[in-house]
C-alpha cells in the first residue's frame, strides 16, 4: 500500500490510532498574513463542509488555516488529476469517507482493485499520526458501508449488467469503434426495434434484428426512414462477433443493474460507497469508461429535478476520464456536456479523475467547479506544454504554479472549490489530510464474503436468459420447418442428374428463414414501444 505522504512503507507503518490536534481554521493561525491569510480566509465556511487538508505557505504546514469544501456544492461536479502516483486515489477515499459520514452515497470506479479497504478501518502506524498532527486531524480508524459490484459479474462483486435496449445506440456504437454512419444506421435499428416492441435483450437479439432488416422481407421496414445497407449491417454484425469473441458477452443481459440502487444509505444513515472492481477488465478501457457513462446516463434519465440541495444525492467519481473523450465523436462529446450540465439540478455530483486537466474537453472541463490538482511532471516537451495548459485553467494566484505543480509531493495538491456563495475560492496549495479506512485492498474471500452477504445478491447474482426475440424467431423457424422430402429411387440408382447437397444455412438465413419475423413483431405490437424514450445518450429504461 502507499504512504499518503512518501508513496512507500506497509499497512503497519502508513496508519495509526489515536488523535492529532483538532482541525482548526484561519483564524487559529497567527503565522499567517498578506496573501496567505486571504487564502486562508476563502476556506473559512460556516456550513457543512469537507475537509481536504491544510494549508501549503512559504514551505511550511499551517494546521490551523484548513482547506475545505462545502458539502452543498459537491453536485458542481469536480476534477481529480495528477501524475501516476501522485496520490489520486488517496484523495478520493478521502472524499469518500466524508460524505459517506455525512449520509451522502458515493460512486467509486475501481480501476486498480485497491478501494476495497475502504469498508474496513485502517491499522495504526507512525507516518499517519505525523501526518495528522500536520494538517490538523483527528485520525480515528474507521470503515464504512460499501457495497461491491463487478462489471458483468467479471471479478468480485455484484454483477452489473445492461440490456441492449437500455444501453442504446449511442452507447454502443463508442463501445463497438463505429463511425459516424454506422452510428446512425444502428440507431435506425434500434428505432425499429423501440416503435415494434422489441426489447432487445443480449446481443444475439441485436444480431437477429440486424440480419432480418437486411433481407429481402425486411428492407421496405426502414425505406422510408433511410434503409439500411447490406455493407453497413456487415459491419455491425461483425463488430458484434469480435466483441462477443473477446468475451463481452457477458455485460449485456439480465437482471439488469438498476442504478437506483446506487442512491442507498445505511441502516445507521452513512451513505453506502458502492465499489465497482474493474481491475479484471483493465484490458478493455473502452468498455469500461462507456459503461460508467451508462450508469451515469441512466441516473440522469430516471431522476426528477431536485434544484439546489443541502447534500447531494450521489456522487460519483468517473476514473481514467481520458479513456471516454478519446476518439469520441462531436454528437458524444455534446452529450457528455449536456449531461454533466444538466445532472447537477437533478442532485448528483460527478468527480472526473485523469492525469491532466487537458483530458477533458473544455466545455466539459467548464463544468467542473472543484479541483484537486495533485503534482504533474515536465520530463519531455508535451510535459511542459501540458502544464502551462494546466496552469492556465486555473484562477490568478500569488503561487507560482509552474514551479509548485512540479514540486508538489505526495498527498499533496493545489486545490480551488466554489464558496458556499458559488464563487471560486482563491488556489490554495494543500497537504491532503489521510484516510481513516484500509488504504489498500481486503483479500478476496472477504470480498467473496461481502458480496454473499449483500441484499443485492439474490436479485442480481444470478444471470436469466428469458424469452426474447432470438428465442422465439428459433421456436417459429422450428415450427416451419418442412419435412424432407422422400428420395427418389431413380435418383438413389443414378438414373438422374444428382442434385448438389444444400449448403447449410448462413445466420441470416437462419433468422429470416420464413418469414416469421413480421409476423412476430405484428403480434407484439407497438404498445411496448411507444413507452421506451431515450435520452441525451440513446439509454432507454422502463418504468420501474
């Protein structure tokens, strides 16, 4: 595990029991003056708030002047960045911690596997009673409430899984590497596939309604809306055969994950940090950063307006950011914009965590009204360019940033939030305080333990694999299926001319075989389908 101060040491020497002198404010430190103090003075709020750490000045620690965030606006979303190493993850246990203490439910993305130990309490050492009497904390050793979920049940947890319906075109196009056109050709299917009823459940659904669209019974279905072309289908079937060959099978299907049950408090009124492992599908960055987009699309599709709260209902932290905005197209990179514009009214905040702020767009970046700046390095041309951009994203300050973002050690960061008023407060170098749970991983028969354990288990443990269009396009295509005819004597003697043996038939064949597929969609109707709507991101969720 890392020390929150030197990167280094064990779990025995980074935590200790036992109190440091209590967190005190700008007013308690006398040692401060001129621009000091008014930086001090920017974290002096009278409201609920979250404590970062202390103030960085002129070398030295000021445990009294503290560096903190107010808890109303934790839904003005946020940015954790810095080098590898630097202590990201560090800080957003820190996070973490506090708003789960103060009943807010948090989002993790666990993409190392070492956020787990956040459900149990820390053990005692030395380096972290120095690093409590530094930034002026009362360290106790505590866990908190947590529940384990694992993308498509790949890893320890409970699985999350979507239906293609409900992940929508939009979504799976980022995630199958189509372009533009083959993006809006798939979102003809699945509109075909939304005013028919057809809830597509797996992705052998899709196929099914991707090879009828193209025969000869199934193309008049779309003229009208622009057709679908044999090319394009091609492409999008053979996305799917890769995708489903790499194993990714597994995500899509049901029971599907409802995101409402990331909202949870505990019995005792601390919010419940959910964990989502993705240490097991490190291999696959696009998958996971377009699933957390799901997740967080389908929050936004399903919550009322709630305006201006005390705490926000969630907060979610979207690790390796960088990894959704690559290569995405404009039509993606507007509807991460507009979601991220428009989630904050609906109570949920969304922290991005990536090594520069550079990663993310700048309309989105715009949005984000908190930052936690941990250290960058400037080895190499693109370093130093990367940051003099970052320098300049950030409010005029008597710090030089250059020098300081390159010096800063470990567990610490430049920090700015937005006041209890909305205002900007003044940058402030800080030393970020520890994290009073397990900084590391719990092992995974206590992992294995927990998920057994959990209310969600039965609900979602089990993967069903109901009747749906696939299943019953075979059953139909069963029923009409002629019988062989009898052979022919002539023909078994040589008497005549031998008929070549029928090829076995392609999955095209095999889905459209006779016809059946109008048949099925006219007897599901389309008032199923006059239910689904879709949002910003193409997500399509039920009414629960």
């Amino acid at each position: 595990m890392t020390d929150p101060e030197t990167g280094g040491g064990t779990a025995d020497d980074e935590t200790v029991s036992g109190g440091a002198p209590g967190g005190g404010t700008a007013a308690g430190d006398a040692a401060l003056a001129g621009p000091a103090r008014g930086i001090a003075d920017g974290y002096a709020f009278t409201g609920p708030a979250l404590d970062l750490g202390a103030l960085l000045w002129d070398g030295a620690c000021h445990p009294g002047a503290q560096v903190r965030v107010p808890l109303p606006m934790l839904n003005r979303h946020g940015l954790v960045a810095g080098a590898t190493g630097t202590g990201k993850t560090k800080t957003l246990q820190l996070i973490a911690e506090q708003l789960s203490a103060q009943g807010v439910p948090v989002f993790l993305a666990d993409v190392k596997g070492d956020l787990s130990g956040i459900s149990r309490p820390g053990p005692g050492g030395d380096r972290v009673t120095a690093r409590a009497a530094e930034t002026g904390q009362e360290w106790t050793p505590s866990g908190f409430p947590v529940e384990f979920l694992a993308l498509g049940g790949i890893g320890h947890g409970i699985p999350v899984r979507a239906t293609v319906t409900s992940f929508g075109p939009v979504l799976l196009s980022k995630v199958l590497g189509l372009n533009r056109t083959q993006e809006q050709s798939l979102g003809l299917i699945f509109h075909y596939a939304d005013t028919k009823g057809l809830e597509l459940i797996d992705l052998k659904d899709l196929r099914a309604v991707v090879a009828f669209l193209t025969s000869d019974e199934g193309k008049p279905e779309l003229k009208g809306i622009g057709g679908l072309s044999t090319a394009t289908a091609g492409v999008i079937l053979r996305s799917l055969t890769a995708f489903e060959a790499q194993g990714m099978a597994d995500f899509f299907g049901e029971p599907e994950f409802d995101t409402a049950e990331l909202l949870r408090t505990a019995p005792d009124g601390r919010g419940v940090v959910s964990v989502l492992e993705l240490a097991a599908v490190q291999d696959k960055p696009v998958l996971f950063s377009t699933f957390l987009m799901w997740l967080l699309a389908d929050l936004f599709h399903d919550l009322p307006e709630a305006g201006d709260l005390d705490k926000p209902k969630l907060v979610f932290f979207f690790d390796e950011a960088h990894l959704l905005f690559h290569d995405a197209s404009d039509a993606f990179l507007d509807a991460i914009t507009q979601t991220v514009r428009l989630i904050r009214s609906k109570g949920v905040g969304v922290f991005f965590v990536t090594q520069t702020p550079k990663d993310v767009p700048s309309d989105v970046l715009g949005q984000l009204g908190n930052r936690v700046q941990h250290a960058l390095r400037a080895f190499t041309p693109d370093d130093q360019k990367a940051l003099r951009a970052t320098v300049k994203t950030f409010p005029d300050s008597p710090y030089d940033l250059e020098e300081l973002l390159t010096g800063l050690g470990t567990g610490e960061a430049v920090v700015t939030v937005l006041s209890e008023t909305g205002a900007p407060t003044p940058v402030a170098a800080t030393r970020l305080r520890a994290p009073e749970s397990l900084m590391g991983p719990v092992d995974a028969a206590e992992l294995d333990r927990a998920v057994r354990e959990s209310p969600l288990h039965e609900r979602y443990a089990q993967a069903v694999d109901r009747e749906s269009a696939f299943e019953r396009l075979s059953a139909r295509e069963a029923e009409a299926a002629p019988e062989k005819p009898p052979v022919v004597k002539g023909e078994a003697r040589g008497g005549g001319r031998k008929k070549a043996p029928a090829e076995e038939p392609s999955l095209v064949e095999q889905v459209v075989g006779s016809g059946m597929f109008k048949s099925l969609a006219r007897s599901v109707g389309t008032q199923l389908g006059r239910e689904i709507t879709r949002s910003l991101f193409g997500t399509a969720r039920r009414r629960r």
